[in-house]
C-alpha cells in the first residue's frame, strides 16, 4: 500500500511584516511519473483565505471544495466574517475526518492555510492528522521543503515585506527543484494583505 500513490511537491508560506504570501511549484507526480506539469497547488478559496496544498490530489481537490462550502455556511449562519482561527479550526477538522476515514488508500492531504480577518493577517499549518499550527515565521511542506528550509532558514527576517518574500520564495522553490525531482515546472505565489489576496506569479 505504501508505493501505491507517490507524491511530491515543494510549497511554503512566510509570515511578513506587511502581510502572508504563499508559493508552491507545479509539478504532479505519481511515483517516477510526471502526471501534471500545470498543476495548480495555490488556492484562493475565499476573499479572505488561500491556501497551499501538499499530498494526495484527490482528497485536497475534495477539501478544498468542503472549506468552501464551510466557510459560506458559517457567514450565512453567524451573518459575520470568519476568523482566520475559526477557518483554520474547520478545515483541522475535515483534515482530521479525512484521514481517519476507511479506505484502500489512506487520504493524506496537507495544507498551509494564509488569511486576514480583523486582527490582521495570520499563516496556520494544518498537519494531514488535523492539527493545527499557528506559525509566526516561515513553514514549507512536500518533499522538496528540505532544501527550501536551508533558503528560508538563512535568509529569513521578522521585518521582511510581501515584495521581499515573494523574491524569498522563488529563490527557496527553485533550490528545491533544482535538487527534487518531484518538484518543478514553474511557481505560482499568493499574496495576503490586511486589504486583498492577489496571485502575483502564475495562473488563475
């Protein structure tokens, strides 16, 4: 069961002084196999939140559909905007209901979840398990986050801009895939602002 689905990908997310941007590469693998050379890793799933996606392609393409719909119910119930904590909390709790569910092959998806709310704008790691972590600085996932931790971890800075880790990331991505064969095939970035969520690099 365990080489049944291969998967590889490098996303990451950086907290700034001014704001959130998440990046990932495009490449899809299924083992030794280059399945997607387009794929879409960057998801902006509300006017609020985006996320990066890391695993099985079914069980994330599935998630992030749920989120959706999750996130307009709880406004249209509360008739008021979602926390990036409360949006963070439900998609742990789908992530958590996934993975324990039966099936032939286990559904392992993992998420990097950026967002603005009242507060400001927040970054959260969501573990396949369905815990949830608040990052303060940087995080990556997939197999190729080895080799962007060693950009990440030298370069970084708390007083960094969204302009600044844009550069940041495309520098981290492409050392990934310079050394991880199942990460390539060009980058997409996502930047949060206490304003908007824009894609800066890559395709809608």
């Amino acid at each position: 069961m365990e080489n049944t689905l291969k998967t590889g990908t490098t996303t990451l997310g950086i907290v700034c002084k001014d704001g959130i941007v998440l990046a990932a590469d495009r490449r899809a693998t299924a083992g030794n196999m280059i399945v997607d050379k387009k794929a879409k890793k960057t998801h902006i799933i509300s006017d609020d939140f985006a996320v990066t996606i890391a695993g099985g392609v079914s069980d994330a393409q599935l998630l992030i559909k749920l989120i959706r719909a999750e996130l307009k119910l709880k406004e249209i119930h509360t008739d008021k905007r979602t926390t990036a904590k409360e949006a963070a909390n439900l998609l742990g709790g789908l992530l958590y209901s996934n993975i324990r569910k039966m099936s032939m092959i286990p559904g392992i998806a993992h998420f990097l979840l950026g967002g603005k709310d009242h507060s400001g704008t927040h970054l959260y790691d969501l573990f396949p398990d369905g815990s949830v972590t608040k990052v303060t600085d940087f995080i990556s996932s997939g197999s190729g986050s080895v080799f962007a931790y060693g950009v990440l971890e030298t370069q970084y800075n708390p007083n960094i801009t969204t302009l600044e880790a844009a550069k940041l990331a495309i520098k981290a991505i492409n050392t990934a895939i310079q050394r991880d064969s199942c990460s390539g095939n060009g980058i997409d970035i996502v930047v949060i602002n206490d304003k908007e969520i824009k894609r800066v690099m890559g395709k809608n």
